[in-house]
C-alpha cells in the first residue's frame, strides 16, 4: 500500500514509518488479518524487507541463528560499546500491526536521516528486530531477545507447534543452525544501553490527552492455575446451608483478589480463565477451574499481594469445605528501568514540548529481556481507539510517530555512555 501526499503536506518522518507498517502487515498468515510467528514464510518475508528497509538506510545487516535481524549504524569509533534499539517483528493472531513493529521502523527512519546527512556518533547505533517476541507458535515468548541476553532456555527447542514440529526442525528449515544459538549473544559489555520505543498497548496516555510517556518499569509478574473442589450437588434439593459449592468459593476469591489489588496503582490482578468442567444449570458445581495473574512495577507490592491472596484462598477454601490446589505456573521479576536513560527521555521530550509523564508497562516487552545484560529504557507511544492492542482495532496517529522520532533522534543526539549522561 502506498500513501499518497497532496502537494500542500510535507511528508514526514512519520508518513514513512506508518507507510512502511502497513506495508510489513502484507506479510501475515491469514488473509485479512495481520498473524506473524515465528518461522513462518510471513516472517521470512517480513525480515527480508526489514533488512532491505536498513541497508537503504546505511546500516550493515547481519542475522543471528534465531532469526533475529540486526542493523548496524557504524560510529566514529568501532570499538565503542554499542546504543542498542528496537522490538520484535512477530506479532499475536489476528493482532495490530504497530506493536514490536514501531520500534523497528522509527529507528530505522531515524537513522536514513542522520546517513543522509552524512552525521555519525561517537559510538555505534544497533537496531535489533527481534524474531520472536510474543510466544504464539512455541509458548515460549521473547526467544529473540533473550538469544541476545545470552538467557536463550535449549530445553524450549523441544516445544511443538500446533502441527507437531518441534522448533529445532522449524530452524533448520528455516536455515537456522540452533546449535550457534549461544553465538548469539552479545559480548559481555558490548552494549552501553538498550532502548526500546512501543506502543503504550493501554488507555493512559489517551486518556490524558499525551503522545509520550517514560517507562519506570516493566511489571513483574506471577501467574497459578487454581483448582477448587466442592462436592457437586441436585440444584433442587440441598439446601444452601449444606453446600460445598465450589464456583461460589471461586465468587469469593476472585472478589478478594479484586479488592486486594485494587489500593495500589500499579498493581493489578486478573482471572482470566473460569470454567466450571461438566457444569449444568441444574447441577451444584463440584469443580471449577480458574487461572490468576498478578503483576506489579515493584517486585515486593506483587510478592506481598500474592502471600495475602494465598492466605485468604485458604481461608475460604476452610469455612466453605472445599479442595484448593495452587500451582504457580510462571514467575519473573519486574525489570527497572535504568533512571539516567529515563532522565535522558525526559529532557528529550522537554526539549520537544512535551509533558514529562513517566509510567509503568503492565506488558512485558523484549527490553525485559535485555536488562540482564545492558541497562534499558523505553519510551511508550499513544495508542488511539481506547488503547486496545493485540487486536486489529490496535491504531496510532502518523503526529504521535512524527513525535516520537523526533524525541528519539534528540535522545541518541545527546546520548554519552561513558558518562551515563544524556543530556
Ligand atoms: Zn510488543
């Protein structure tokens, strides 16, 4: 698709980038409907025109043996520790097509600038698009980042997709030896910092009126599968009094749950999955089935909602005699964002206009991978249409990119590593 421009607007470096987002939603699976994972010919397409988008921007291209694809814009001095940029090009089932994408494209765009008038850095500028990200085809999320991070799990090579094929056969297909995997982590050192720009994927800045916002951290998160059971019972004929009814204790947590993460802002609690295993309308439920994920910016507010969540399942699970098992299915801790690169989005966007907002990111993101072993930052984008992402009604203004390009471009201008200094 290609947009065109009346003679009166000058095209921005936003209209190449939302340009350059539709034309990479071309390479999906499923027709009408814009689904990237891992390995699949859509994903080839998509890295080989990622790739094409970065060498016509000066950069040299390399891949990794996961598929990552990684430009580099060389700097006055070869040998520097590297400003790391950028997100992941796989995207969920019939998802948007600006999340991952967006911090791939504005750094690209970004640096066709800087090349076309002949500017460098004192040190070198990586943009990673990362080849996996959201976990869709193996369950096994952020592979590309953490091959990087040097955090790659071998055990994950096993997994199968849904056709049975493990992901080590899909890399070799594909042309990946997963064998060289380790070799693609960065040196020790290597990287001076990680930035990554992305869209909110929430409703806070639209809600309050701001194109920009900082990262304070990437949400730590604690996930269980909870079952409970109840004894089932006629519908009709015990009296309520009697009742081991299992979907009522399940009532009780989830309220509990709700209220337990409802005092502190940055901490949320959700039932996602509840389901009442051969249920009937006429039928006491015996059984039921729920999942509940937790997450916090601050690893002791989670880990202290969990303990009070715990105590109070069994509290309920006594007086209402019913079963509970508990099993923590996933775990991992918040990641901070380092406070001078925060710093240094701030004063890029005051020096642009903009109003100093910082946040949390309830989702995670690759740069959570990347922080074991760079210090990291992310500066998140308005999402319009309420805020929705990972759905097809996911959108973003061509302004809010004109923006943040050019905050990021005023933050790398002003970037000093070796001095943790950005402004
Ligand atoms: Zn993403």
């Amino acid at each position: 698709m290609s947009l065109t421009f009346t003679s009166a607007i000058q095209p921005t470096i936003g209209h190449e980038i939302m340009e350059r987002l539709h034309l990479l939603a071309q390479y999906t699976e499923q027709d009408g409907m814009m689904t990237r994972t891992y390995l699949t010919p859509a994903h080839r397409g998509a890295a080989g025109q990622i790739a094409a988008w970065m060498r016509d921007a000066g950069m040299t291209v390399r891949r990794d043996a996961v598929g990552n694809v990684i430009g580099r814009y060389e700097g006055h001095n070869a040998d520097a520790s590297v400003l790391m940029t950028g997100s992941h090009f796989d995207t969920v089932r019939n998802g948007g097509i600006y999340d991952g994408l967006l911090g791939i494209l504005l750094p690209i765009s970004c640096i066709a600038n800087w090349h076309k008038q002949g500017l460098r850095f004192p040190f070198p500028i990586e943009v990673a698009a990362f080849s996996e990200e959201e976990g869709v085809r193996f369950k096994a999320p952020m592979l590309g980042s953490r091959a990087i991070a040097g955090t790659f799990q071998q055990s994950v090579l096993d997994h199968v997709d849904e056709l049975g094929i493990t992901m080590r056969d899909a890399m070799k297909a594909a042309d990946f030896n997963p064998l060289q995997i380790s070799a693609a982590a960065a040196p020790r050192d290597s990287i001076a910092a990680f930035v990554e720009v992305h869209i909110e994927q929430g409703p806070v800045l639209l809600n309050e009126n701001l194109a920009l916002g900082v990262v304070t951290a990437i949400a730590g998160a604690t996930r269980y599968m909870l079952e409970l059971e109840g004894i089932a019972g006629h519908a009709g004929t015990v009296p309520m009094h009697m009742r081991h009814d299992a979907a009522m204790a399940a009532a009780e947590f989830a309220l509990f749950v709700e209220q337990r993460c409802s005092h502190t802002p940055e901490l949320v609690g959700t039932i996602g999955q509840w389901t009442v295993p051969n249920g009937a309308t006429n039928v006491i439920p015996g059984r039921v089935v729920l999942s509940l994920d937790v997450r916090a910016g601050d690893d002791a507010q989670r880990l202290s909602a969990t303990a009070d969540i715990t105590t109070e399942l069994e509290r309920i699970c006594t007086r209402r005699g019913v079963r509970s098992t508990l099993k923590k299915t996933y775990e991992t801790s918040s990641a901070v964002c380092a406070d001078w690169l925060q710093q240094g989005w701030h004063a890029s966007l005051e020096r642009n206009g903009c109003t100093m907002r910082s946040l949390p990111s309830g989702a995670g993101h690759d740069a959570m991978a990347i922080a074991s072993v760079a210090p990291i930052a992310m500066l998140f984008v308005r999402c319009g249409n309420g805020g929705i992402s990972h759905n097809p009604a996911e959108t973003m203004a061509v302004e809010d990119a004109t923006l943040a390009s050019d905050v990021f471009m005023d933050f790398v201008e002003h970037f000093d590593a070796l001095n943790k200094n950005t402004v």
